[in-house]
C-alpha cells in the first residue's frame, strides 16, 4: 500500500499544471535552441546583402527625398517669380515696389519645410541702373554680392555673367557664403546650393533661390553614417558632405556597378532619370564587415538568453497560479478592488473584458439613474459616492439637410464619435463615463480637479469636429461642478437647459456658461394680423415681406436657437390656422410635411428664415390655386353656412336639409371636396376664429368660447388644446405678455 500511495503522489504531481508548464517550456526552449543555431549559421552569409540592400533602399530614399524637393521648390519659385508683384517689378521697377517683394520674399524664406535662406533679385538695364533685392533690404548689385551674400566661388562678375546666359533654370554647385558688412570682420552665413530662375524673353532680370544645403542634408539624408555626393548632369558636384576627402568623377561612375568597392570603401550611387543628378553614398567596407561577423559576443548573449529562459519557465510556471486566483477574484463580482492587469496577452484580455463589462454595467445603472429607471441596489450603489468633483458633458449633434453618407449613416457617424469622445477624455480622465443618451446626444460624466484641462480638451475636440461641419452641427454644453452623485439629476436637468442655450450658427460651440436671461422672438400684434391676412388672400410677396423685414430687424446674438425654433413654429401655426379654411387640411400637411423635424435641423438663422419663406410661397400658391378652382355649390353653402353661424349650434342633419341632401351623402360630398368632414371642419373653423380673437382682442376666454359657439368651457379648453397644444389662456400669454407685441424681454 505505501508503493501504491508513493506511485500515486508522484503521478498526480507529474499531472499537475506545474509540471506540465515546465515540461512545455523546456521542450520550446530546445526547439528554438536548434532554430537558433541554423539560424545563425546561415544568417552571416545573408546578412552582407542585406545591408548593401538596405544602403541601397536609404540612398534611394534620399534621392526621392532631394528630387521632391527640388520639384516643389522649382514649381513654387515660378510661382513666385510669374507674382503680380515681381513681374511689375521687371517690367516697371520703383522704389515702391520693394517692400512687398521684400515681404513675399520673407513669406517663403519663413517657411521652415523650403529650406530656403534667401532669395535675391538681380537687375540691369532698369531706370533704377543696377539693382539688388532681397529678405532684409535693397540694394546695389556691388553691396549685394560683395557685403550681404559674398562667396569666393560666386564673386560679382559671376552674377552679372548670368545675364548673358541662355538658361531658364539652372543649380549650381553648394558653396559657403558670408557677409562682409563689417569691415575686417568676415562672418560666415553658411553652405548654400544657389538656384536662378530666368525668362527666355528678358536677360534683363533673375532671381536667384539660396538652399541650405547642410538643413536639406539634416532632413532628407537617411543613412548611418555622415556622407553623400550629388552631381548634376555635366559632371559637377552639386554638394559633398564630405568636402575632405576624394571623391570618384561622375565619368568613373558610369562605367560601375550601382554598388561597387573602392579605396577600401563601398560605393552606391544612383541617377534621377528625370532631372539628370547622380546620388553617391559610401560606406567604409571595414564597417560593412564588422556587422557580417558572427563574433563572441553574439554567441554568450545566446547561451545567456538559454539560461534566462530556463530560469524564467520555472518561474513562470511556479507563480501561473497567481494570475487565476487574480482573474476569478475579478469574476466575482465588479468594482471590487484593483482589476487585475497582467503581462500575459490572454490574461490582459479577459482583464479587459472584465473592465469593459464592468463599465457597461456601471454606465447601465448610471442611465437608468438618469432616466428614473428602477434598478437593483447593488447597481445603485456602484454609483454612489461622495467628496469627488464631476461635470456633465453632453455632446448635441444637428445632422445637416444637405449631408450625404457614401460610407454610412448618421447614426454610424455619431458611433464614431462617441468612439473619439471616449477614447480623448479617457486619456486625461480615465474614470469618465460616456454614452449616448438619445438618438443624437451623447452624455460624459467627467470627474476633475482641474477645469482648465477639460476645457483645453474641449477646445482640442472642437478643432476636429469642426472639419465634419458638411455632415452636423455638434454644441458642447458643460455643467458646474457637483461632488454628490445625490446631485446627477440635477447635474443633468442643468446640461440639457445650457445646450438650448446655444445659438444658431454653422459651428461647433462650447456653452460653459449660465443662461443670461429669456429672450422672445415675435412678430407685433400688426405684423402678426397682417401675416395672416396675407396668408389667407394668397399674397405671397407681403407674406414673404414680413418675414425678411422681422429676420433683417432681429439678428440679435443674445437670441438663442431654441428661442428661434420657437418663433418658427408660431410661424408655422399662423400659417397653418391661416390657411386651414382655403386649401384644406390634406394639403396644407403636405406642405408642412415633418415642420417640427425641419425647424430643428436648421443649424442657421439664414437657413430657418429659408425654411419660413418656402412654407410661405407653397401655402401661398396653393391658396392662389385653390381660388382659381371653379366654386362648387354645396361646399361654399357650407363654408359660407358654418362662418356666419360659427354662434350657434351647427348640425350636420340641418345643413342636409337646407340643401334637400341626406346627411351621409353631404358628409360624404363635402369630405371628397375639402379632405376633411363636416364635424372637423367646424371644430377647426371654430378653434382658428378662437385663436384669432384670443390675439387680436381683449375678450375673455368665456365670451371667446361662446362668440364661436362652444357653451361649455370645459369642452372649449379641450378642443383648443387638441387643436393648437395650448390651452387658451397660456396661447394668449404666449403673444401678448409684452406690451404692444414686443419681441424681446430682458
């Protein structure tokens, strides 16, 4: 029994996880011993082409670099040279115009990714004689090339050669320039690869464009170690780092290789097909050996990196447990402690999972606190704390009338931005909360210290989001400080208050700040008559009159956009009890078609005024059509009928008498003429008079209600409220709580 019990441990131990870890890792660290060592016996005879490869892929590089270049800078000084204000300094020089050539000459010169230093303009033959401009002043050809720009390879007789010469455009090679303004002191400028730029028709005038070889060198060369030749197509050296040491001719080059060995040095060299220069890069062979040899460095790393390896299986293998007991503690149950973060990707990943998990809940119970959703208390209490600062964000997106999505919706788009917001606050606040609350909305809860950073954050997010301005109109509106989440109701009741606090303009706007103070817009007790007079007669161009003249009077900026959409949709209540009686009730829903949905997707007060005026002009060449119909009878019997006994009690029974009908096949008739029944038409023709006389005089609502034949109080505020979504007294309040129409208040 003891040999069973002995066989057994040692059994149960070589099937443990341990072991098996061990063994595992052991077998890898074999295999990849003998992949290292075929690796290494034949990675020495790759590693030299390899390099030359790789030398070959910087030099083209550079090449690539350095012809960009000289293509955009010849481009660009063309551009410049053909300028209005260069071209009437060559045809008609003055004084005058050396300022701005100076200042556009300084505009190029100060664009760091040019490399230019300076750009010199050189005449003769000009009734100012002999002149000189450049990025600091004017002046003679003398001064220029012998004070400001003086080079021994270039001296003033060189320049004034170059007048004679046939070329359009030529480089010459690099060369280093001073200044000798000070007499006996010779100050060096630096090295500079000289460009001229000419006019086949005027020998007269150049212009001559100072490269700064070594900041082009800086940016362009890709290569370990410090050397390059470039020559031009006639065998000159345009620039050589190297300016001590020798260097083969362009002549020498065209009989090699594009890699060859000379001087103990290899060679790779390259020619531009286009502008006809020739790169050389050379690199010592000394250096290109050195990294082909397998040396014994090389080899103790390897046995070292064994033994690490070894040493580290066990170790591994030995605290593996650990990371289980971690991950099913966080499995038990979130916001318990730490999570748990490892090295190892699976691990990480289901520690990831977890936090992802563990925030949806978290963001779950946060909406529902929101929202007044009953939860579990073991989801509120995630959500309680205290002592700890936070604001509400909230994101409101306008998708434009004109946007297109090729790739998309809107409502992948804001899936996407919701992805950016959170990625962005995350980064600076990671315990931030983001979600998407309604259909275009999205909600952080951002706890801070500091609200200075938040706002330089926000600041950044609307840099980015005003480059989507052709798809939305998003406003940002930020909250006070809370530091209860008792408060988040109020918190929330605040941040959607201050995003009806944004105007309407085409950007992107960030509201931080408390409401100011109401501000109404409406039309005056006159133009609000009139609108509706004209409405009703069809007048189009008085109608359309009054609404440009109110949006021309009123383009206050203390107006807000839920202020506008509010005097847009009394507009389009005007319009519509206006209008109800002469087009019918089917056309004029046509025409207004989705006004609610419309209003609110004007992100301009010149698009709402738009907006205004097309419902305008369709309301009133429809009313215009409609009074070009030939009249028919027994409708305008009853129209007429209905209008001057609005007073009394109207049946459907008597109407069918007094036109020898029956009362179905009137109701019929008159529903097939106007798109409404005779009941409705009278309770609409009742509710328009009602509101007509709640604006325009000082009755009462009793003495209202019965002047359009309603008795009973009751039945009239109900059936004003169906009709118009006021009750009667707050639809008076909502014109004539200002004196005489005002459309303001403080």
């Amino acid at each position: 029994m003891p040999k069973l019990r002995r066989l057994r441990q040692i059994r149960m131990r070589s099937n443990s996880l341990f072991l098996r870890l061990v063994a595992g890792f052991l077998c890898i660290i074999l295999l990849l011993v003998c992949l290292t060592s075929y690796a290494l016996s034949v990675s020495k005879s790759n590693v030299r082409h390899e390099i030359v490869k790789y030398n070959t892929l910087m030099l083209r590089n550079t090449m690539e670099n350095y012809e960009n270049h000289f293509e955009i800078i010849t481009k660009q000084m063309y551009f410049f040279y053909f300028s209005d204000n260069v071209q009437r300094l060559q045809s008609d020089p003055r004084y005058t115009f050396f300022p701005k050539v100076i200042s556009d000459i300084l505009t190029w010169v100060g664009n760091p990714n040019l490399y230019i230093n300076n750009i010199v303009f050189y005449a003769q033959n000009s009734e100012l004689g002999r002149f000189a401009v450049e990025k600091g002043t004017s002046s003679s050809n003398d001064t220029m090339f012998k004070a400001f720009m003086a080079s021994e390879r270039y001296p003033l007789e060189f320049w004034e050669q170059q007048f004679n010469e046939s070329y359009t455009q030529r480089m010459f090679p690099a060369d280093t320039f001073y200044s000798n303004i000070f007499e006996g002191r010779k100050e060096t400028l630096g090295n500079y690869i000289p460009m001229v730029f000419k006019r086949a028709d005027n020998h007269d005038f150049y212009m001559v464009v100072f490269l700064d070889a070594a900041k082009m060198y800086n940016a362009f060369h890709q290569a370990s170690n410090d050397d390059l030749v470039i020559y031009d197509g006639r065998g000159q050296v345009i620039y050589n780092r190297a300016a001590n040491e020798e260097y083969p001719a362009l002549e020498e080059l065209a009989s090699r290789n594009s890699a060859f060995i000379q001087d103990d040095k290899y060679h790779f060299y390259m020619k531009d097909p286009s502008s006809g220069l020739t790169y050389l890069h050379r690199l010592p062979a000394a250096q290109l050996a050195s990294q082909t040899q397998l040396n014994f460095t090389v080899v103790v790393v390897v046995i070292a990196v064994i033994a690490l390896s070894v040493v580290m299986s066990l170790f591994l293998a030995a605290r593996i447990n650990n990371p289980f007991r971690k991950l099913i503690d966080s499995i038990r149950g979130p916001g318990e402690g730490e999570q748990y973060r490892s090295s190892i990707r699976e691990f990480d990943i289901i520690g990831s999972q977890l936090r992802d998990k563990n925030r949806l809940m978290k963001q779950w119970a946060f909406l529902n606190h929101l929202k007044d959703i009953r939860d579990s208390e073991y989801d509120r209490a995630k959500l309680e704390f205290i002592d700890k600062p936070y604001v509400f964000v909230l994101f409101h997106v306008i998708e434009k009338n004109n946007a297109a999505w090729p790739e998309g919706t809107f409502q992948s788009w804001l899936y996407y931005m919701k992805v950016f917001i959170e990625d962005k606050l995350n980064r600076s606040f990671p315990d931030a909360l983001t979600f998407q609350t309604e259909y275009n909305q999205i909600l952080s809860m951002v706890f801070i210290e500091d609200g200075d950073e938040l706002h330089a954050l926000l600041r950044d997010m609307k840099a980015v989001f005003d480059q989507d301005r052709d798809s939305g109109t998003i406003t940002i509106a930020v909250t006070s400080t809370y530091d209860s989440s008792d408060q988040m109701n109020a918190a929330y009741r605040e941040v959607r208050e201050r995003i009806e606090e944004r105007l309407l303009v085409d950007e992107t706007q960030i509201v931080s700040a408390a409401p100011t103070g109401p501000v109404e817009l409406a039309f005056t007790q006159e133009q609000d008559v009139q609108f509706r007079a004209n409405i009703r007669e069809g007048n189009e161009e008085a109608a359309s009159n009054i609404v440009r003249n109110f949006f021309s009077e009123w383009r206050s900026p203390a107006a807000t956009a839920a202020t506008w959409h509010r005097f847009a949709e009394r507009v389009e209540e005007r319009i519509r009890l206006a209008a109800l009686e002469r087009i019918g009730l089917p056309r004029l829903d046509e025409i207004l078609a989705n006004s609610a949905d419309k209003i609110s997707r004007c992100v301009t007060v010149a698009e709402l005024e738009r907006q205004l005026l097309e419902w305008v002009t369709l309301t009133a060449h429809a009313v215009q059509e409609k009074k070009a119909e030939p009249k028919d009878a027994v409708t305008s019997f009853v129209i007429d009928y209905v209008q001057n006994h609005m007073a009394e009690e109207i049946y459907l029974d008597a109407l069918a008498e007094k036109l020898n009908l029956s009362s179905g096949y009137l109701s019929s008739y008159f529903k097939e003429k106007t798109g409404t029944n005779i009941v409705e038409y009278v309770n609409e023709t009742r509710i328009r008079k009602a509101a007509e006389l709640l604006l325009d005089t000082r009755m009462k609502v009793q003495e209202v209600a019965e002047a359009v034949g309603y008795r009973n109080i009751t039945s009239f505020n109900r059936m004003f409220k169906k009709y118009t979504g006021l009750r009667p007294s707050d639809y008076r309040k909502g014109d004539h709580d200002r004196p005489d129409g005002e459309t303001t208040s403080g």
